[in-house]
C-alpha cells in the first residue's frame, strides 16, 4: 500500500510581552476574560482560537512542547490555494499560516465587546517541505502590530505525516468494496459484508414487513466483517449492546448508549475473535439532532478484557441534522503522542429522496504495520457510519433508518 502525501504544521510555544510603552494597550482587558487570545489560520483547515498567555520582558521563553494547534495539508491544498481568486485577481501564492493577536475578551466565551487586535504573524507554507525532514520554519520571538506594540513568540514546526486514503464503494449496509485512493487510482483491498438479525449470521429478509417493524424498535445483531482480497476475515466490528430508545424518549439516549466491538482475528484462527475497543454512540438531548461518540481501548488482563479508561482514543459530537450532503469528519487523536490516527467523514441522516455519498477513511501511515492493521480502522469507521442510522428517532421508517433508499434492493 502506497500512502498519500500530507504535511503536518504544528504550532507550540505561545506567549506574548508588550513593552513598557505599550503597556496602556492591556488596559482594556476584562478581569474575567484571559489577558489576550490569538487566532490561529490556515487555508483548508478550520481557524482555531487559544489563550495567549502575557509574559513579563526578564521571563524565561515558553515550552515549545506545548502544542497549541496543528493543522494538515495535502498536494490538493496547495493547488485550492494557488487557483483561488482574490477581489477577481489570480493569487498565485502558498498557503500562508497567520496568528491574529487580540487583546481583551475572549468571543467565544465572554460578549463584552472589548476585543482589539494587537497585531498578526504570517508565514508562508512551501509545498517543497512537503517531502523533506522535519523543520522548524520559526521558533523565537517576533515583533507585531503597529510601532511593535507587542512581541510573539511562537514556534511553528512542519514535518512529514503520509495517510492511507481508503472509500467504501457505496454504504457500508449494502456489503461494498472498500478502494485504497492514491491519486487518479482506485484499487480494491478490502471487501466488506453486512448482516444484521436477532443473529449475526443470519440475514433478515428486508423485504418481510414484520421484520422491518420489528427492526424499527429493537435494532441489534448487527455485524460488518472486513475480508481482505483471498476472502478471509480481518477485521470486524460487533453490535453487542442493542440501540434501543430509553423510557419515555424516541431515542437513543447518552445513559443508555449502544455499543460495537471492534474486533481482529485471535491467533489460534477459525472463529476465534480479540476485542480491540469499544465504540458507544448515542442522540444527544434537544432537537439539532446530533449523535455523541467514544471509542476506547481494550485492555487485557488474566485473559479477560475490559475497558481501559486510560485510553480514550475519541470523543466526538455529530451534527446530522442536515441529512444528505452534512459531510462530518470524525478526528481520533492521542494527546500523548501528539499525532492525528484517523478520520472518517460520513453522512449524516439520509433522507429518502437523498444522494448517498460514500464513506472516505484516512488513516497516518505510522499507525499500519500491516493490511490487516487498516482493516481494523475500516470495521471502526463502518461502525460510526452505521451508528448514526442506529442513533435515528425510532419513528421514522426503517428503510430511511438504514438508506436503504439510496439504493434499489
């Protein structure tokens, strides 16, 4: 398997120290707000907003371990930047990462109105790092705004990070194909079978009108298998708790989740299983229709398994409310380690008259030492995707609960 090229750019060691002379700028700050915050942007990539800690001229320089945003581009990046028209005019130029330093309240947590933007740092992204070693583009301190009202100290680190980009050939319930992306070439890897049922190794009739009313109240058994190109299981992921509408609601509800196993084959083969995480999925309260997530590791013990609260791989809130075309991405990311692991985009709530777009996995190369490995990332994301229809009011109709309008059976 041959992985895409995507770059990482990582932004750590923020702070800022205004001068004597400049001092007066800070006298706008409300007590209850942080003393200065910054927005941090690049193109293609959401803006993030983090605290600016204040620092006094003689303090030492600030840790650049940590890490205050990271943002990721692809060759596709560079090329949205170079072709986008700005005020009619062509600007041919690199994606450009720029800090926007204000002082005053905080707009995502105060409403006092007193923000005033004290300056901006902008650097120039070149699509030449994008093979290359880690680099450091910028570590130190900088001079911003007017008459340097303010200086910055940033350190802003761009390296290597390839992905594996994968697509399941139309939705995971109708047993698709699963292409490996790379460039202009689709290549099968995986093949993916979908059975759901009281068992998991029968199929239900979807044709029987008792089964469907049935299914629309008491959704469980379901189960995706990943088989690799021979036709042998290598991954799978397991209905274990049923998705059932708690008392009184029409929904699956955050104290009574349902739940998948992710599962890779056991050594000793056959039918033998090991339970890799545990994804629950659940409607959040109120009406925007959003689906909450976790998925955390398992851990071994004695040779039994359990949860290992430690390890929350994802936490994540779905917004699915727009129905077809509300393409959400779910990020998995370790802290620790600092690195991105997966995303899955997805539909949100299909309606009938609705295009299905198809579920796209991307997958950091360092975490696949095998095919087998990324086989177990394709039965998460097939997981989540199948989450969100699970997750659906319990009154609407079956077929729109599982797509099965997108395609003629």
């Amino acid at each position: 398997m041959d992985p895409c090229t995507f770059i990482k750019v990582s932004i750590s060691a923020l702070a800022l120290r205004v001068p004597a002379a400049s001092k007066p700028v800070t006298s706008q700050v409300h007590s209850a707000c942080s003393p200065c915050f910054c927005e941090i942007r690049l193109p293609n990539n959401p803006m993030t907003t983090v605290p600016l800690p204040l620092l006094s001229l003689d303090s030492p320089a600030p840790d650049h371990q940590i890490i205050a945003a990271t943002f990721y581009l692809n060759e596709t990046s560079f090329q949205k930047k170079i072709t986008t028209s700005w005020f009619g005019r062509k600007k041919a130029s690199n994606p450009c990462l720029e800090v926007v330093v204000y002082t005053g309240s905080h707009r995502s947590t105060c409403s006092f109105g007193t923000d005033r933007q004290l300056g901006k740092f902008r650097i120039g992204v070149d699509v030449k790092w994008m093979d290359s070693s880690p680099i450091e583009v910028h570590n130190g301190w900088v001079c911003i705004g007017k008459r340097k009202a303010g200086e910055l100290h940033l350190t802003v680190r761009i390296e290597s990070d390839p992905r594996f980009i994968f697509q399941f050939d139309g939705q995971p319930e109708l047993s698709p194909q699963i292409l490996q992306l790379q460039g202009k070439v689709h290549q099968p890897i995986f093949s993916c079978k979908f059975t759901r049922g009281r068992g998991s190794r029968s199929r239900l009739n979807q044709q029987d009108p008792w089964t469907a009313e049935k299914e629309k109240r008491d959704r469980k058994g379901w189960l995706i298998l990943i088989h690799d190109l021979s036709g042998s299981p290598v991954a799978a992921a397991s209905m274990v708790t049923p998705f059932v509408p708690s008392a009184g609601t029409d929904h699956v509800s955050r104290s009574n989740p349902g739940a998948w196993l992710i599962l890779k084959p056991g050594p000793q083969g056959g039918n033998s299983w090991l339970p890799l995480g545990r994804l629950e999925a659940w409607r959040e309260r109120g009406s925007k229709g959003e689906i909450g997530c976790n998925f955390n590791v398992m851990d071994e013990i004695n040779g039994f398994y359990r949860i290992d609260s430690k390890i929350l791989l994802s936490k994540a809130i779905i917004s699915c409310q727009k129905g077809s075309g509300n393409n959400v991405k779910i990020n998995m990311n370790l802290p620790v380690q600092g690195g991105f692991i997966m995303s899955a985009s997805t539909n949100g709530e299909v309606k009938s008259n609705s295009k299905c777009s198809k579920l796209q996995v991307q997958l950091a190369k360092r975490h696949v030492t095998s095919v087998e490995d990324a086989a177990v990332f394709m039965a998460l994301a097939a997981a989540v995707d199948l989450s969100v229809d699970a997750c659906q009011p319990f009154s609407r109709r079956f077929t729109e609960d599982l797509g099965l309008s997108c395609a003629s059976l």
